[in-house]
C-alpha cells in the first residue's frame, strides 16, 4: 500500500497476501492509518462459508460506503458455534482468500468470535455494515458502535440467498 497526492494507491493490493491481514491488531493498525489520511473506513463480518449472491451484494453495497471495506471472518470455531456441527464447509483460511479475490473488499481478517463487538471496539470503523437479515435495532454490534459514534448501515438484497438454503437444495 502506498499513498501519492493523498490518495492511498491499492492498484499492488491485488494478491490475497496483500489484502490478508494477520487478524485484528494488523486490522486496526491499517484502519487507524487510513483514517489519519482522511479515509472512510467500512466494516462488515460473517462466516462467508458459500459464497453466493448474497454475500456478493451485501459486499458491494458495503464498499460504496466508504473508501476501504474490511471483512472479518469468523473463525472455523466460530463459524461451528454459530452454524453447527459439519461447519464450516470451507476452511476460515480459503473463506478469507476467496473473499480476497474480490474487488469490493480491500482487507480480510479471521477472527474468534460469535459476534464482532471486540472487533468493532478495537477497530471502531466509521460504519458498520450488516445484510437484511438485521435492522438496524437488532444488529449484534449495535451498542459497540454507537458508543464511538460509529455508523450501522443495512446493506445487500432482502434476504433470499442463505448458505443454508443451497446446502437444503443439495440435499435435496
């Protein structure tokens, strides 16, 4: 990453290594320098154990709120917590590598956590951007982000794409 006439330049960000970071002490020291150069900062998490549209959307929506977007992923302990035994399918490692590959996400993290109020409260990004299935009163996070100032912002397609659903139909 390197900054010419104020703008930070991420054209040689283009490799998962680059984009990886190492979990949320490397998150917050990115996000603290991007913000000291006047940039937005977004912040959106989940389990990415499929990716489909949804997420796709979701991610998106998110970067178009500000100028960098970061996305922590639930740790694989996590994700099971969360999901259940069996989950996740895919490895955190190659969740983070294939949300790395796309264009709207700028830094991947994994992080051990059921919800992201640590994460918030270390990173305090600017907006906290969550999909349709919250409002902006039922997201997790909520009262971390609001207790900096931070932003919550509901992003993506109403709810019709799940990973639940396409392991259903597979099943099927």
């Amino acid at each position: 990453m390197s900054e010419r006439d104020g703008r930070v330049d991420l054209s040689e960000a283009a490799s998962f290594r680059e984009k990886f970071l190492s979990g949320l002490d490397a998150a917050v020291e990115v996000a603290d320098n991007l913000r000291r150069a006047g940039r937005r900062v977004v912040f959106t998490n989940g389990c990415f154990d499929i990716l489909h549209v949804g997420h796709v959307r979701s991610l998106e929506d998110a970067r178009a709120l500000g100028d960098f977007l970061f996305v922590g992923i639930n740790s694989d302990k996590s994700t099971r917590a969360l999901k259940g035994e069996g989950r996740p399918l895919t490895p955190e490692n190659e969740r983070a590598e294939i949300l790395a590959a796309l264009s709207a996400v700028d830094f991947v993290f994994v992080f051990d956590g059921e919800t992201a109020d640590d994460v918030i409260l270390a990173l305090r990004p600017d907006v906290h951007a969550k999909g349709t299935d919250y409002t902006e009163e039922t997201v997790p996070e909520r009262e971390s982000v609001l207790s900096y100032g931070g932003e919550i912002r509901i992003v993506g397609d109403p709810k019709g794409h799940s990973t639940r659903d396409i392991l259903g139909r597979l099943k099927a």
